[in-house]
C-alpha cells in the first residue's frame, strides 16, 4: 500500500519538525568549540584599525641587502587609561607606529599623534607595554634596528602622563641602546621589587670565515644581548657580571622569562636563529645567570623566530616551545632549504654548536631538570615559516591551545632561486661587475600562508582547527597578542600582517557556548611592580589545577595582555586560587565565583612561598658497579647507503647475565663492538663487578655483538655464552666477522671458543633465544637475522639452532620454519607457550614487518598462525618483545617496542609508510624508497638531493628542485619498475601491550609517553611490591639522518600496572630516572636483596640506579652514593 505523503507544513509535523531544529542547534551551540568557527574577523570598517605594515623594496632595501627585511612588527596591548579595556600597539617597520585607544565593542580610536609615540624613521622591531615608574600608568618601550646609523638605533621608551599623552625618556632612563635590537622583556630578576629588562639583539651581518670565528667569543655592543638592572630612576647594564652571552653570533629573535624550575626565581629562554643554539638562563639567585641549555634541553630548533613558555599539559610546570620554518605541505618540504648533509650536521654538533633540527620543538617540562621535545608527537612541529607561538585557552576548555603566525613575503630559502643567486653572484666575481639585488629579488617568488590555531586534546596532543576556527586565508603574519578586547570572557586575537591591513579576531566561543565559564584575574602588585611581573598563578577547580606565569612578553616582538584568563569549561565554581607574588609572598581565595572579572593585590598574609622539596626517587642514580666504556666505531652509513633514514650501525651495548662461576652471584657480560670487545665481568662479595681475567679472544676484535645469551650448551651444569655476530656498516656481505661465537665454560667462569659448534652464519644478526624446542633435554636456539650490510632492506637469514646434547648445532630452520627464513629484518623474538598446550611457541618482530606467531607443533614443526592470532597485521618498526602475563589469566601476554609517534614519519592502515626497493637504475646496488602520506598524499620520503646521489642518473628526469617537488612515486619510475619492486609497509609504530585472550592477540594502548621514542629495551618487574607488574622502557635514537633530527625524548619510563593489563605513566621526578642517549639494553639485578638496574647505553656504557623500594633501612652493602653530576 502506498504511503501518503507527509508535508513538513502541516500540524504536527511542524511542530516536530522545529523541535527537532531547535534540539540540532542547541547540540551545536554547546558543542565546546570543536567544530564551530570559533574567531570571526572584525573589518576595518568597523573597527577602525587600518594599520598596514607596508614593506617596500628598492635598490637598497631589499631582502638580499636586508636579509631580514620581512621579520615583521610586534603588537602590543595593555590598558593605557584605565578605563578596563586594553588598547592596542601596532610597530610599522618602515614607517610609523600606532596606539589605538579601545573605545569598547570592538571599535578603536588612532590617538597616535594625540600620544606622540609615532616614533622615528628607522627600521622598528619589537615593543613592551610595561609601567616602568611604578605609576599604575602602561609605558612603552620600541626596538629599533636601523642597520645604517648607530643613532638611529637607538631604542625609545614613552613614559605615559595618564592623559593619553607620553613622552619619549629612554635616554634618561639609560636604555636607550643602539643595538639591533629585538625585544625588552622587563621583569624582576634579583626580586628587588622593580622591573629589570633583558634586552634582545640580533645580528644585521652574515658571518663568514675568521669573522664567524670571532663572533663566537667576542662581545659585540651593537649584536649582542643585554641585561639592565633597575636602579630606582634608571636603568644599569650589568650584561657581562650577570653571566649573559652578548656575542655577535647569537641572532636573537625570540624571549621568553619563565621559573622554569620553580625555584622562585625567573629564569630566560632565548631563540636564536641560524647555526648559534638557543640560550637557556637559569637564575642564581645572586645577580647571576647560568646558560644551562645543554643540560636541560637535548636539542633545539635550527632557526627559531618566536618561544613561549606555558604550562600546556596542567602538571603546573612551565613547558617550552619555539618556532622555526618546516612547511607541512609537500612542495615546499622540498623546495625550501634545509639541512640534510649529515657530515656537516656531525661537524656542526662536534664544534659545540649542538643538536638542532629545523622545525618548531615543544619541550615537555619533566620536572626534574630535564626536556622531553615532543613537537611532533603533539601535531604542531610543522606550521611554515612562523612566528608567534603563544599559547592560550581560546576555547575556555581549561586547557591551553596553541596559536602560530605564519609566513615570509619571500620564498628566501626556494633551493632553485638559491641555486640562480650563487651562480648570478659566482658570474659577477669573475667580471667585477656590482650585483643588481633588485633585479635578482623580482626571481624570488611569494607564497601566501594561513596561519595556524591548535585545539589541546589533554593527552599531550594537539588537533589543527585553523581552517575550523576561521584562520583559512593565507597571507603574512609576524606579531601577535591576544586580550579579551570586549571583555566578554574568551580571549580575542590581534595579528601584523606584511603589506596587508592588521588583523582583529573576535573570539565566539561564549556566544556559541555559554557554559564555557572562565575568569579573569588583574593583578595589583606592590611597589614598582605594579602588575606583578612574574607572579605564580596556581587555580583549582573540580577538573584539576591550572597554571600561569604573569609575563606580558611573549612570543615574537609582542606584548599580550597583564589581565590573566583561565577557562574553566563549565566548572560553576573555583575551589582556590593561590597567588605566589615574587619575593615569596602567598596569597589565597577560596570559593571564587565565575565569570567575572577579579583584582588580586597584594598583601601580606604572612604566608610566604617555601620551594616543594623534590619527591623522593624510587630509583636513584649511583656510581655505576660495572666499569665498562662502550665506544662505537664511528661510522657514516648514509656514505653507504644515503637514502636510509637512520644509521644501522649502531647496536649495543646488548647484555647477558648468569652465575659463571658457580658461587652463588650473577655474573655479567656486555657486548662490544669492532676494535672494543664485549667483556666479561665476576660480581665480588662487595657486590661490585671486575673484569675477568679468562674472557680474552683477540681473534674476535672485529666482531660486533649484536645480542648474547648465557645458557647451558653442552648440558654440563654451568652457563655457556652464545654471541650473536651483528653489524652494518664496517662489513661486507658474508663477512667472516659475522659468524657467531659459542663460549664454553668450564664451571668455573674460564671461557673457550667452540671451534666447529655453529654451522656457517655468516649473517648480521639481532638476537638469539634459547628454548628446548623439541623437549630432548638440551637447550636449542633461535637466532634472528637482521639486515644485508650495504644492501638495506634486504633480510638476512635465521635460523633455529638444533642442539645434538653435546653443544653442536645444526640449523633446523629449512625444515622447522621455511617461511622465517628469510622472513624479514627480525629484530627481536621470544618464546612463550601462548595456546597453552605446553611446547614453547616463537613470536617475532621487526622492522617493517608484522608481529608474526609460530605454533610448535610437537617440536618438529613450526607452523605461522599470524594471521590467526591478529585480526590486522600489525606492521611496524619493531625492535623489541617481551613476554609476561600482566592481567593475571594465565596466558602469556607480550609488550612490543616500536619507533614511536614523535617523528616526522606517520603511519596508519589507510595512510601506511611503504617501502619500495630494487636496483632501479641497474648500477648494482639497491634503492630503497621510502614513501609517507602528506596531507592525505603519498610522496616519497627522499629529498631531490638524497634522491640524485643514490640515483644520478636521475638528474636529467629532475634538472630543477621545482621539478621534483610534486612528484610522486609514480612520476618517478614506471608502473613496471614499481611492479616489479619489493614492497614493504607499515601500519603501527606505536608501542604497545597485546593482551592474551586465548586464541587472539589484542592490542592495548599505553599512556602517551610510551610513544615519545623508539623503544629498544624493556624490562618487566615490580617495583612496588604490589604483586603486578610494571614495565621500564627505554630507548631513542640519535643517528639519524639529519632531516628527520635526534629522537631523544626518552629518559627512560616506569610505567605502574594494574594487574589487569592496564598501566599508568610514573612521572621522571617520581621514578627517578634520567637515562640521557640510546639506551640499548636494560637489566635488574639482586645484589644483596636489594635491586639495582644496569642500563646499556650506546657509545657510554652501563648507567647504573638503585632501586629504593624497601622501608627496612637495609643496605645491600654497595655504595648507593647518588652519582655526582
């Protein structure tokens, strides 16, 4: 029967149907923010500002005289009449500045001529709004940076009258400096209650030659940075007593004053572009600073502009974050200069000038003393050519999002414009003829940018909303500072743009969501500090604590606003608020309400700050009880094979441990590498471990220990030593250092090689474990191959060592498990009985490969039941397994170790990263290319310089860097090339536990901080003595190559279980542990019923921590003396 048809006019339906409507936007109107267009942008019609940074080019200014012509202006806004609403400063490079008065719903006043702080031709930089007098009144101080006259650097500083009128005192006040200068940030550093300024300078000059040499260790008065105390009426430089670099090379763009750790003093970060690395200034307290960065921070950008400091993640300690120039977008990933020769990169480092890598870096404060840089794990390492990065809750969630301005008006660094000046210039020298920059500039093309808004997802992560939130037009953008210019309770943001009128962004969340609740906060300090510069800002509601620095100077040659704005999602009440002013004093609210507007001043409650003493650490750093060094032979694999994208050769420290010599104590071996042999070490009764005197095998002195493993080989009573040979760069194929080594022990701890026990190995191998495979009696070995030397990706062979009884093996593997063979780059296996029918089943992992499961059959067979096992494969870059039962149901459940997701590399089912390989321009060796996904796109990973010199013969295909920028795999070779290639992928590269269900292997997730770095050790036990497990990771990885940067976020991470499979993150101040390079093994040994942990780290040695789980007072005897630093 046929329905009738319904009208949407009639009745009820109508009825419903607005109902419905109404229900539709009530859901969106309260979404939170995240799929509304959250900024709307205010026109100049009706705002009034129609500033316009306007640059222009001519014959002598032009961005090849002026190299940073197109660095853009800062933005300033305070209150100037306190009238309660901020204004607005604008510095105009070129031309002149301008103060706009807020005369309230978005619309503003030029009062620029009424103020009199236009300022004066000459090339203007950054500004601070500050009250330098102690008035109550905002002042401001601009930066100037003429690259012609020394006067006509010289800074300005306008002393405001409370009329809306100032006059310009910078030269009363002693600050009037004629470097090229930055920014002032003020600030109380020596907490004497007024406002000292670090002054930030850079550098008009490239340097070069002895000229660069001299940079680095002699002060220059117009390039270097600056430190001025406040005297009361006058400023005093104070640079060179307070310990502050004022070198010419610094190239300072970027400030950031923070307490970075929490010690109640401000300490300062400072970005510097171009080679010089970032200055990190901790507060002595007496006057003094200390650049501590190399102690803190493992690495940094390569060319910062802007930082910030701000606590992101709401542990109340203040993270870090810089911004440098790597596109997202594929093109100009390619096109745009970057650094990518590794020898320059390791001569660079060698030189002193540190690990830098070009993208912004997020370092995560760990609380401890240390940095975790996990930028690109976050989603926000790629943003373009940028700026400003200040953090702030634009969507009153609680959490603190992340804004970066964007864009050069000039393609500089376009590697074929680059490559067109050097030739243009090389072609003047030899006629003497002047270059015409003019001419050469009208080659440089222009590429318009959007600026970028990211969303804090809480979990460490961030989610790009810039085309969501309203920040989809491209153009160019420098300063920024945001306020909530309406104070209608969400924070509005004000941007410079090059050549194109300012941007005001109104900010909608309270119209969209009314319960995005939030307060402001003014404070009122005392004596000259009277907005409390450097004040703590600590807020408690139900969802948790919150935290800010009070510091106006943030991100790139701007000022934001002093008046404080916390989100408070739709919390109706804050449980307290604690101010600690600087000097120490402490002021508390309780039972604050919402949406307002509040001034806290100071008083004295007679509280005062008292530092947190550091938790107590479970495991305690100590002199380490086996003396080894390890030493890598160095080596440059990318002189082999240059498209890899990290170096192969580095494998140890691995470590073995067993009683050798029958008394009752475990002994340890350490492997070694090529010309640095492992060695064997006998534990005393004093618990302390020394070499032996009958573990010496010259012949071996070329071998490189790619794993090792006590059993007991020819069933005898004692632990026999089985090393596997591994190895990449130093040998060739079938290199007769590859073969493995059998050490047969005499009960004793004396040691001799096996002649003749092995079959011909002659492979580069990644582990070995011993199981007695068949239940014969004896203990039999899989032994995993790795990689062909030379000739990445192709696999080498395992194989599964057959024990006759007497200690010789034969390999079983053909028959046992022909598709193991050569079943991919295996880097690690374990043995676990996972369908409990009582034979010992193997599980391998490797790197791009899938998780893969044998079932023993009996002892004769094993057959793969992957696929049984996994509803996916689960294909990543592996390097390491363990086994272990953490949910407590009797199946053996397994932890895998993978690369991570704090890198550049991204891989999923739908976007995998593949790997094509085969000797694609028929020279004789192979090539492998690696392919990613950008932006939805698959493109090879290789830039058109790692490409040619694999590929030479490529150069006519590729004559240009433009030609090569859009190409995919498939605009390179044919479709039979491709055909006919191996292809390789992976899906995963997250570490992860797979939980045992009895027939299937499921995966759980860890908390984020497992996915920091590679993982290449684990280690199982329980720390607490709770009866679950926990889990200790490590690992990173430095050798990589030099576009993908160090991967070094790991200190080394206790993980607490649940017993139920579940495992939460134990913070590094809690835990302990500080492990600092490539950790590549780890250990726990019982010496005297106490625990101590060995980790092996590449090219150091064995870092050693005693774990202080006990309550007794027992010592075991060894030093537990805290390793001096």
């Amino acid at each position: 029967m046929k329905r009738p048809a319904l009208s949407f006019y009639s009745g009820k339906y109508k009825v419903a149907l607005l109902k419905w409507l109404w229900l539709i936007i009530l859901v969106i109107a309260t979404s939170g923010g995240k799929d509304i267009k959250l900024f709307k942008p205010v026109p100049a019609s009706k705002s009034g500002i129609t500033f316009k940074n306007v640059i222009t080019e001519n014959v002598h200014h032009n961005a090849l005289t002026h190299e940073n012509l197109y660095n853009g202006g800062g933005v300033a806004v305070g209150d100037i009449n306190n009238d309660g609403l901020d204004d607005i400063f604008f510095i105009s490079n070129m031309g002149y500045n301008k103060l706009y008065l807020n005369l309230g719903n978005f619309k503003f006043r030029d009062i620029t001529d009424i103020a009199g702080v236009a300022g004066r031709p000459g090339w203007k930089t950054g500004v601070t709004m500050v009250d330098i007098n102690g008035d109550n009144l905002l002042d401001i101080y601009v930066c100037y940076c003429t690259k012609e006259t020394v006067e006509g650097r010289r800074n300005e500083l306008y002393i405001n009258h409370g009329d809306l009128k100032f006059t310009e005192e910078a030269a009363k006040w002693g600050i009037d400096v004629p470097t090229y200068s930055t920014l002032g940030a003020f600030f109380d550093y020596d907490l004497d209650g007024d406002l000292d300024m670090f002054l930030v300078a850079t550098n008009t000059k490239v340097l070069r030659g002895m000229e660069f040499e001299s940079a680095r260790v002699d002060d220059d008065p117009y390039a270097g940075d600056k430190l001025f105390r406040n005297d009361g009426d006058h400023f005093t430089e104070v640079t060179s007593q307070a310990g502050i670099i004022s070198t010419g090379i610094g190239y300072g763009l970027g400030i950031a004053i923070a307490d970075i750790n929490k010690d109640g003093w401000p300490d300062i970060y400072i970005t510097n572009d171009y080679i010089e690395p970032d200055y990190l200034y901790i507060n002595n307290g007496d006057g003094t600073f200390t650049n501590r960065m190399t102690e803190h921070v493992l690495h940094n950008s390569q060319s910062a502009m802007g930082n910030e400091i701000n606590d992101f993640n709401n542990d109340t300690w203040p993270d870090i974050i810089t911004a440098d120039m790597l596109s997202e977008d594929n093109r100009r990933l390619k096109l745009l200069y970057g650094q990518e020769n590794y020898l320059e990169y390791a001569l660079q480092v060698m030189q002193g000038f540190y690990h830098s890598t070009m993208r912004n870096m997020l370092q995560l404060n760990n609380a401890n003393g240390t940095f975790s840089e996990i930028g690109q794990l976050a989603c926000v390492s790629n943003t373009d050519w940028s700026w400003a990065p200040p953090f702030a809750d634009f969507d009153n969630d609680g959490w603190k999002d992340l804004f970066v301005t964007n864009g050069y008006f000039r393609d500089y660094t376009d590697r074929d414009f680059l490559k067109m000046k050097n030739d243009y210039y090389l072609e003047k020298s030899k006629t003497k003829e002047p270059a015409d920059t003019f001419w050469l500039t009208s080659f440089m093309t222009s590429t318009p940018v959007h600026n970028y808004i990211f969303k804090n997802n809480k979990d460490l992560t961030f989610t790009d909303k810039s085309k969501v939130w309203g920040f989809a037009k491209k153009g160019f953008s420098n300063g920024a500072a945001y306020s909530d210019l309406d104070n209608d309770g969400d924070l509005d943001l004000i941007v410079s743009n090059q050549n194109e009128t300012a941007s005001i962004f109104r900010n909608m969340i309270r119209e969209h969501n009314p319960k995005a609740n939030y307060i402001s906060i003014r404070l009122k300090g005392p004596g000259k500090n009277t907005a409390g510069l450097c004040s703590k800002i600590y807020l408690y509601t139900k969802y948790g604590v919150q935290y800010q620095e009070q510091m106006p100077s943030r991100g790139y040659q701007s000022c934001v606003t002093t008046q404080l704005h916390f989100g408070l999602a739709d919390a109706e009440i804050i449980d307290s608020i604690r101010v600690e002013w600087p000097g120490g004093n402490v002021n508390l609210l309780t039972e604050v309400g919402v949406n307002q507007i509040i001034t806290i001043e100071w008083h004295d409650q007679n509280r005062r700050f008292i530092p947190e003493p550091p938790p107590e650490r479970l495991f305690i750093p100590v002199e380490s009880i086996v003396p080894y060094e390890h030493t890598e032979y160095g080596s440059n694999d990318f002189s082999r094979q240059p498209l890899l994208t990290s170096m192969l050769s580095p494998v140890g420290p691995v470590m073995a441990t067993a009683d050798v010599n029958g008394d009752g104590l475990t002994d340890i071996y350490v492997g070694g590498t090529i010309e640095s042999p492992g060695k064997l070490f006998i534990q005393g009764d004093d618990g302390y471990f020394r070499p032996s005197r009958f573990f010496n095998f010259p012949e071996d002195l070329n071998c490189t220990d790619g794993d090792a493993v006590f059993f007991d080989a020819d069933n005898d009573g004692d632990q026999d030593l089985y090393i596997a040979s591994g190895g990449y760069h130093e040998y060739d194929v079938r290199d007769r250092a590859l073969q493995d080594r059998l050490y047969i022990n005499d009960g004793t701890g004396k040691f001799k090689k096996a002649a003749g026990a092995l079959p011909p190995m002659l492979t580069s191998k990644s582990c070995v474990r011993p199981v007695d495979i068949d239940k014969d009696g004896d203990i039999d070995l899989f032994v995993g191959g790795w990689v062909m030397p030379g000739e990445y990706p192709l696999p080498q062979e395992s194989f599964i060592l057959l024990n006759d009884g007497n200690g010789k093996f034969v390999n079983a593997a053909p028959a046992m498990i022909p598709a193991l063979s050569k079943g991919g780059m295996i880097t690690d296996a374990a043995w676990a009985d996972i369908n409990n029918d009582s034979w010992p089943d193997l599980i391998t992992v490797g790197e791009f490969m899938p998780i893969r499961v044998f079932l023993n059959d009996n002892g004769k067979i094993l057959r793969e039941a992957t696929k049984t096992w996994f509803d996916v494969p689960e294909t990543g870059f592996w390097n390491k397994i363990t086994v272990c039962d953490f949910d407590h149901d009797g199946n053996p459940d397994f932890i895998a170790g993978n690369f991570g997701l704090n890198s550049q590399l991204k891989a999923s089912v739908k976007e995998p990263i593949e790997l094509y390989f085969k000797d694609f321009d028929n020279n004789g060796t192979i090539d492998p290319i690696i392919t990613y996904y950008i932006l939805g796109q698959s493109y090879p990973f290789p830039s058109r310089n790692e490409f040619l010199t694999q590929m030479p013969s490529m150069r006519n295909k590729f004559p240009t860097y433009a030609s090569y920028a859009d190409a995919k795999l498939t605009d390179i070779f044919s479709p039979e090339d491709l055909q006919s290639a191996t292809k390789y992928t992976a899906t995963e590269l997250r570490t992860l536990v797979f939980k045992n269900t009895g027939s299937k292997f499921v995966k759980s997730l860890l908390p984020m901080e497992a996915q920091f770095a590679p993982v290449y050790a684990i280690e199982i036990l329980d720390y607490n003595n709770d009866g679950n497990e926990d889990i200790i990771l490590a690992g990173n990885k430095n050798a990589m190559c030099v576009r993908l940067g160090v991967m070094d976020a790991s200190y080394g991470q206790l993980f607490e279980g649940d017993g139920k499979g579940n495992f939460k993150f134990v913070p590094q101040p809690v835990s302990g542990l500080n492990m600092v390079g490539d950790v590549r093994s780890l250990k726990v040994l019982t010496i005297k019923d106490h625990q101590f942990l060995l980790a092996g780290i590449n090219n150091i040695g064995i870092v050693t921590y005693f774990l202080d789980n006990t309550s007794s007072g027992k010592t075991s005897g060894v030093s537990t003396r805290p390793k001096q630093p």
